[in-house]
C-alpha cells in the first residue's frame, strides 16, 4: 500500500500543516513587514523550531526574497497536499501498488508459470488473442514474462500503459525523479495531483488502474553502476527509456553482462528513433558507438524540446517490440534502426552493423566484464539535473546579482540573448540583442556586433541564455571572432538564474 503506515501518515499530515503556516506566515509578511519578526516567532514558539540561524537570515530578507520564498513553500505545500490525497485515494482503492523499492536487496519478482487462461483473462485480451500469429500459447508467455522500464517519462509512459494493456505479467518501473509540471504535456501517464510524488509510483498508478492483474515493482533509484545488476537480471527484457548518454552505455553493458535484449528508444523535436540491441547475436549499443560523443554535441528534450505525441508513438513502438521478442512473432528491429520524422510524416528503417567480434562488451573476447564509473567515460551526467558546462574562467563570468548593479548603475554595455528567437517570445530582458549561438560566428552578426560597441563606445558584452550553457560557448565564441580588448562575459545560469533571484515574474521554461 502507498504510504500506508499511519505514522508516515501522520508525519505528512504535521508537514502539510507546518508548510501552510509558512506560506500564510510569508504571506502576510509580503503585506506588512514591519509584523513579519513577531509572526516568525509566534510560529517558533508554537512550533518549537530551534533554528533561530533561520530566523537570523529572515531578518534581512527583502520583499523579493519574500515573494520567492512564498513561491516555494506554495510548490512544497501542494505537492505535500497531492501525497496526502494520493495516500488517502490508495486506502480507498483495492488495487493498490507496492511501495517503492528503494533498498534492492528487499526485491523480488515471483515467478509466474501460466499453464492456462483464466475466464477472465480469455474475456480481457480476446481482441488479441484470436490473432493467429499469437494466439493463447503467446499470450500466456506475456502473462508469464517481466519487463523492466527505465525512464518513466516520455518514452516510458506509453510503453508502460501498453504493456500492461497487452497482459506483461510484470513490469518494473525505474525513475529516481518526481512528477513536475513541465513533464505533462508529454508524461501522459502522470497527472495534475501527482505533482511532487515519484515517477515511478505514478505510473504504476496509472497501470494498475488499467489492468489490476500486472505485478508492479515500482523503484525509486537512480540506474548506476552499483544498481544496476542488483535489478535488470531479474527481469527477461529492458526497454531503455531515458535520455542521457551516460545512462545509454550503463544499460548497454548491463544488459550485454546479464544476457537481456534492450529495446532503445529515443525522441527529440519532432523525430525519434529505434532499435534492439543484444538480441540473438545482433550488435550491442557499443558496437554501433564505441566512443561517446563530445558532451557539448549532446541535446535533451530539456534543452531542444520535443512534441510530446513523437515520444509517444516511439514508445508505444517500443512497446510493441518488446511483445514481438516476447511471443517471438514477427520479425524485431534487431540490426535495423527505425527512424520516424513527425514532421514530414515519414517512417525509414536503415540497417546496422552486425554485432562486432572486437566489441569492448559483447565482442569475442571483452574489455568490459563489469560495469564501470559512466559518467566520467562520457564526460556527463546521467541525469538532465544540474547539466551545467564549465568552460569559462572565473573571471569571464558574472553573476545575476553583479549584472542587476551593472544595469542599475546604467553601464554602457550590449546584452547579448543567445537564445532561439521562439525562446525570446516566452521571456526576454529589456534591451536584449538577439544572436542565436548557432549563428553567432556569421561574419555579419560579428560585423553588426563590432559596429554596436563602436557606436555605444563600449567594450563590455554580457551574452545571456536560459540555463548559462550557451552562453558560455558565445563567449568562447566571440573572443575568438572579435580578437580585440573587449571584457566579453556570461551571467551565470541564465534567465533561470535571473528569475530565481532576481526577478520572480520571468517564467522558468
Ligand atoms: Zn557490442
């Protein structure tokens, strides 16, 4: 049952309460600042906090700091309220799911053995059950197999719901993330009151709801090197639904190292790709990309976008791959890559190498015998968290606080926006230029820059994006192009950083 002992209950209950009386505590504090202290301490006094170093930084806070701090404490308080529901809706409700796992010793899938359908499960899968190509004796092997899906987002949802739909008599769920807003448009098994509660119980919500017959492991760990073996050997195939290099090649030698197929999906934009690796003695993921590629060629859907219908159609096809290697119909996406390309409506499949005798992993005589640190080997990280670059020196950067003086102070300057032009409708500071990173090295963008800090009389730009990425590859840029004594600099983190500390009305995208 979800959280169902009563002292988390309890305690949730005592969080909730606690995180309202901050909300209206900074609330009224918003309105009348002089009474902010005696409400702080009345709420010390009948809440017992003993953090007076708290109390001591509140003091000096401004409004803005306020108006933040609200902001945060009203996100906390929301999805405090979603578990509690989600927790009372899960005492209603028969067909509960686990606890997430999150000690891996304490896991086990119990073997099921279908010798016949049931009624009930003749009357549920009938549709597919008078397909001649998988009949009674392929449905039973769904009953029977277990599925691991790593990455309960974009990819993972669809093939999840499926899946389930079909009859897999169980699927593992792992994500290490919780539910945010921003995952909805294409996350399509989570909801509105899920916000703040785990991917991975989510989605098992949602499964479960559909079809109360499929076992749910639900994991709320991150896929490392250390857990991965402990999970993927106990289940018969693993769909690869996330979207970091990192996490592609620790699936890979895991999979390879536990014998398991990996049907790898991915999307970006408006395309998507597809293909199986390790499968009847087709290529692994190394054996087609031996060497990761540079981190800073590497996009996400954080940072490029996607329509969120193509992951969907990627992962309901993966899916359906992993029920053809289940039931053995058909022909599979083994040594063959599916590309789809949403924009033009267009379907290739292109085909792959065969698997590689000199492979590091699944070749004749392997390197690779157990899994290693991948993060380091790609150079990144194996979440989409905290995906900052480090190019700039110290002194090239500044912060969002030092730029706020400098426009105070009204400093000659260009604020260069390297964001897309579509990124500036959504959010854009006064008095921005616009040159897209891609195009900063055009030489009539380089030519219109030189003549603006000539016609200002200034030497100073500050090249601004949304996260501080980019603009720290513009800055590179330029002092490449512009060869001259001029103070080029980044502010750090970007909009998003401006917004957090700064300005609170610019929408964090
Ligand atoms: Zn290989």
């Amino acid at each position: 049952m979800f959280l169902q002992n009563s002292y988390e209950n309890r305690s949730l209950i005592q969080n909730i309460l606690r995180s309202t009386i901050w909300v209206e505590i900074i609330k009224k504090e918003c309105y009348i600042a002089s009474k902010f202290q005696e409400f702080f301490k009345l709420y010390l006094k009948v809440y017992s906090m003993s953090s007076n170093k708290y109390l001591s930084q509140m003091e000096n806070w401004s409004k803005e700091d306020l108006i933040r701090e609200l902001q945060k404490r009203e996100e906390e308080n929301i999805a405090l309220k979603n578990q509690l529901q989600m927790m009372k809706n899960s005492e209603n409700d028969n067909n509960t799911i686990p606890s997430s796992v999150k000690e891996l010793n304490s896991f086990a899938i119990l073997p099921k053995v279908c010798s016949e359908l049931s009624k009930e499960e003749v009357a549920r899968y009938s549709r597919q059950l008078i397909l001649p190509e998988l009949g009674p004796s392929g449905q039973k092997k769904l009953v029977a197999a277990s599925v691991l899906i790593v990455g309960c987002g974009g990819l993972g949802c669809p093939s999840a719901i499926y899946l389930a739909a079909a009859g897999v008599g169980c699927l593992g769920l792992i994500d290490y993330d919780t539910v945010e807003k921003s995952n909805l448009h294409r996350q399509i098994l989570h909801t509105e009151k899920r916000i703040g509660i785990s991917k991975a119980s989510s989605v098992g919500m949602s499964v479960k709801a559909l079809n109360s017959n499929v076992d749910i492991i639900p994991f709320d760990v991150s896929l490392t090197s250390e857990t991965a073996l402990q999970i993927i050997p106990k289940f018969d195939l693993v769909l690869d639904c996330t979207d970091n290099v990192a996490t592609r090649y620790l699936l890979n030698d895991a999979c390879v190292i536990a014998n398991k197929p990996l049907v790898s999906g991915s999307a970006l934009r408006y395309e998507g790709q597809l293909t199986i690796y390790h499968l009847g003695g087709g290529p692994c993921f190394r054996c087609i990309h031996p060497k990761p590629p540079p981190p800073e060629t590497v996009t996400n859907c954080s940072d490029g976008g996607v329509l969120g219908v193509v992951p969907g159609v990627i992962g309901c096809l993966q899916a359906l791959e992993a029920i053809k290697v289940i039931t053995g119909m058909g022909s599979t996406l083994s040594e063959r890559l599916l590309l789809f390309d949403g924009l033009q409506g267009m379907f290739r499949t292109v085909k792959l190498r065969s698997r590689k005798n000199t492979c590091e992993v699944c070749g004749d005589e392997p390197s690779i015998t157990q899994l290693i640190d991948y993060e380091q080997f790609c150079g990144a990280k194996a979440t989409d968290k905290d995906k900052g670059l480090r190019v700039l020196q110290k002194h090239q950067r500044i912060s969002v606080m030092e730029y706020k003086e400098i426009v105070d102070r009204k400093t000659t300057h260009i604020l260069l926006d390297v964001r897309l032009p579509v990124e500036l409708e959504i959010c854009s500071l006064p008095n921005a230029v616009n040159i897209p990173l891609k195009d900063i090295k055009k030489l009539e963008n380089i030519t219109t820059i030189r003549e603006m800090l000539s016609s200002l009389q200034t030497q100073k730009i500050y090249c601004l994006c949304r996260r501080g990425n980019d603009s720290q590859l513009a800055v590179s840029a330029l002092q490449e192009e512009l060869q001259g004594d001029y103070d080029i600099r980044d502010i750090v983190g970007g909009l998003t950083e401006w917004s957090h500390k700064i300005d609170s009305t610019i929408p964090i995208y």
